[in-house]
C-alpha cells in the first residue's frame, strides 16, 4: 500500500493547503473551514476532492430543507416550521415601556398563552423537559410525587419520567400497575405518604390497549394535593375554535390544556413546537401562586427563554387569541384538505414517472401515536432518498415504504411544488 506521502513524491507536488483554500473562495463559506478542506483534501492523497470535502462542510450547516416525509412534527427537521421575521435591535424584553422599570420577560408571551388556554398565569422556559424539571423542582423538592406506573414514559432524547424526577429532587411514589391504576391507589398513596403534587404524564407517544384503566383529572384533583399534568403534545383547546371546521377527527383522543386545567389540574406543562406549533419551548401554566413558585426557583434562571423565542410565541400567542391560528404552518398543514393535496400530486405525478399517490401522514413529535392523517403524495420505484437528500439549494427529505419513494405533500409548503418537480424530473425515474 503506498502511503499518500510516497505517492506525491512519485506524482505532481500537491498544492499548498493556502492555494487550494484559495481556490475554493467561490463557496462562500469562510476562509478557515476552507482551509480545513484543503487539508483534508491533501492529506487523503487527493487535492481534486477539495470541493467535495466543502460541499460535505456546507451541508453540515443548519439549512432550509423541504420536509416531504409527511410527519408534520419531525423533531430531525426541527419540529414545528415557523417563519420566524425578526429585525436587528433591541427590544423591552424585561423593561416596562409604562413605568420604566424593570419587568418581567414573562409579562408578553407568558401572559398571552396563560390568556390563550384559560391559566391563571403561565411562565416560558426552553423545552417541555424543562418545564417538567421546573415545575417538580419548585413544587416538590426533596418531599413525594405520586406517578402511575401506567405513566412512567420515556418520550425521546432521553427523557425519561423517573430520571427526570430524581434530577429535580422530588421522590417518586409509584402507584397502580402498568395497565391499570384506579383512584384507590392515589388515596392509599395520599394516606402513606404527604405529596406535594399528584402528577399526570400523557403517554404522548404510545398507546396501550386492552384491560386498561387510568385516572382522570377530575377524579384525581378530588384528592388532595394539587394535581400536575405534563402534556406534552400542547393542544391549546379541544374545540380547536381557530379551525373554522372545528377539530379534525384524528385529533379526538388528545388531551388539551384549557381543557385539562378546567377539570382540576392545578398546573400543566407543554411544548411549545409540537401541536401549539410555535418554536421550541417549554410552558408551565396553571394556578398564579404554582406559576410564581416556578419562576422564583433558581432552575428557573438557567431553562428561561431568550428574545428570539419568546418574540416567535408571542406571535403563536396573538394567532391563537385572534383565532387565526390556522394560519400557522403547522396547522396550514395538519389541515389542508386531502382534495387539494391530490390535486396537487396530480399536477405533479406524470406518467412514466413519479404517480400520484394516496397516503397517510402522521402528527410525529411524540404526538397522536398509531393516528394517521389522510394525504396524497407522489411514489417513486426505489429507494431515491440520497439523491434527494442531495438536491441543492432546498435538500428534499422523503421516505421509504415498501422499497417505494413516498414524497408527501402535507407537508410540503406548495410553495416548494416546482422545485419539488425539478427535483423529481431530474431523478429520472421511470414508472411501473
Ligand atoms: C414531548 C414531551 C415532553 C418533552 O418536551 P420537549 O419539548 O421535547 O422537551 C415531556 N413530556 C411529554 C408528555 C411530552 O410529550
């Protein structure tokens, strides 16, 4: 095996790691990763594979991608998509343009979502892990929370219930089986221990079915200690009343807050980038006196939110009170009715090639498990998502079925179609 040293003395000398950078300026990515490339180019003993090594750098980068996979709340493509129109300058995020004195950055959007879902008060941190650690934190530190077994989830990235509760200092009392808890079991709990807080964990991404039997809020906010739910997914309202058609049928089983806090909940915890459809955030909101014990707790320092999110929530926040929440991408999306989508899968479709083709999206995100949304896509023989993952400017991200390409318009922004189509063309595919 020759070793890339031998090989240059035999061959051409390579060029300087400063020439090849140089030449690579047209990229338009800064000097040093060029210079990066340049070196790596050289030192696999191929100095040509320079603009190979800068495009593999370039797509490295956090980029617009067209998200065709039809899994609306795709946490690899950043959950909810938001247009997010935010100029250069300052802005009163902690300052009272009425007083001139300092204020609270939760008094815009914590104030509007609290409004928004009916809470008494709701406060903005980072994620909906972090509201969940707040929350336990600030309300049942060092003292007992009393969790069915039934809901001791993992939800993704590592978030798991009991480890959650142990990083917060609260002791978990476990109540109930895997499938079956009763109200019974939270009394008998109550009667052993003094918990601080009952906590209710919607099994956002999983389903179980069968002999099974669970407690509802109601019914647990009639026993005592004040009863927190964590959410997660952040339906703001089961009657969905920005949807002028009302709640679409695949959403029925899914808790919401408004509703959630009606039945007794003293406190919820939610995302702000799953079925709110707003950017990634975390939302405590219940009782004023739980919400300001939240925000006094020095957690809350390190999970609070910077300008550009609570500015984006705010947004989500108005939409939502103006009942013009449709209007967010997310719910453009969930909501397009099927007819359009075929219609446009026909525009796209052509025979040979691409076919239209009838599908089933998914909320994703860890919501609505096992519930599939009607759509219409295009299907391509073969696995082409490499390609596609390729195209440049917008990379396309699809998926596999059956050995099948599956391009899903739900979720693709019409806006992208033509480009979408270039792309498709460009495959060569030719149909069955
Ligand atoms: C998604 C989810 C979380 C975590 O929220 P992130 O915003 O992903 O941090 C916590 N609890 C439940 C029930 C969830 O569904």
């Amino acid at each position: 095996m020759t070793t890339p040293h031998r090989r240059h003395e035999r061959t051409a000398r390579p060029p300087s790691v400063d020439a090849l950078a140089r030449s690579l300026a047209g990229s338009g990515l800064p000097h040093p990763l060029l210079v990066d490339a340049a070196r790596s180019a050289i030192a696999a003993g191929d100095p040509a594979s320079a603009p190979a090594v800068v495009e593999q750098l370039r797509a490295g980068l956090l980029q617009p991608v067209i998200n065709a996979t039809g899994v609306l709340l795709h946490t690899n493509l950043g959950r909810a998509p938001l247009a997010v129109d935010h100029g250069a300058g300052y802005v009163n995020l902690e300052l009272s343009l009425a007083t001139g004195r300092r204020a609270s950055r939760q008094d815009h959007a914590g104030g509007l979502l609290a409004r928004a879902c009916g809470a008494e008060a709701a406060l903005v941190v980072n994620n909906g892990a972090g509201a969940v650690l707040l929350a336990l934190a600030a309300l049942a530190g060092g003292r007992p929370v009393v969790v069915s077994r039934g809901e001791l989830v993992e939800i993704g990235g590592g978030f798991r219930i009991p480890e959650i509760m142990e990083a917060s200092g609260a002791r978990l009392v476990e109540v109930g089986t895997t499938n079956r808890t009763r109200v019974a079991d939270y009394h008998q709990a109550m009667a052993a221990e003094s918990p601080a807080l009952l906590l209710k964990v919607h099994a956002s991404n999983y389903r179980i079915e069968g002999f099974t039997s669970s407690v509802g809020i109601a019914e647990l906010a009639g026993v005592g200690p004040p009863v927190m739910a964590d959410l997660g997914s952040g339906l703001l309202d089961a009657a969905c009343p920005w949807l002028p058609s009302g709640p679409p049928p695949w959403l029925a089983a899914e808790p919401a807050v408004r509703q959630t806090l009606e039945a007794g909940a003293a406190l919820v915890t939610f995302s702000g980038d799953k079925l709110l459809g707003g950017p990634q955030a975390g939302i405590v909101a219940g009782r004023a006196e739980l919400v300001a014990a939240c925000a006094r707790h020095p957690l809350y320092r390190v999970v609070r939110p910077g300008t550009l999110i609570l500015a984006a929530l705010q947004e989500v926040a108005l939409a939502y009170l103006a009942r013009e929440a449709d209007q967010l991408p997310f719910w453009r999306a969930a909501t397009a009715p099927v007819e359009e989508l075929r219609q446009r899968a026909t525009r796209l479709g052509r025979s040979p090639g691409p076919e239209p083709v009838a599908c089933s999206s998914v909320a994703g995100g860890g919501a609505l498990p096992g519930v599939e949304i009607p759509s219409w896509g295009l299907v391509l023989p073969g696995d082409h998502t490499a390609p596609l993952r390729g195209w440049r400017p917008r990379p396309i991200i699809a998926r596999v079925h059956d050995d099948d390409t599956v391009i899903d318009l739900r979720t693709v922004d019409p806006a992208d179609d033509p480009t979408l189509a270039t792309a498709v063309e460009a495959l060569g595919v030719v149909g069955r």
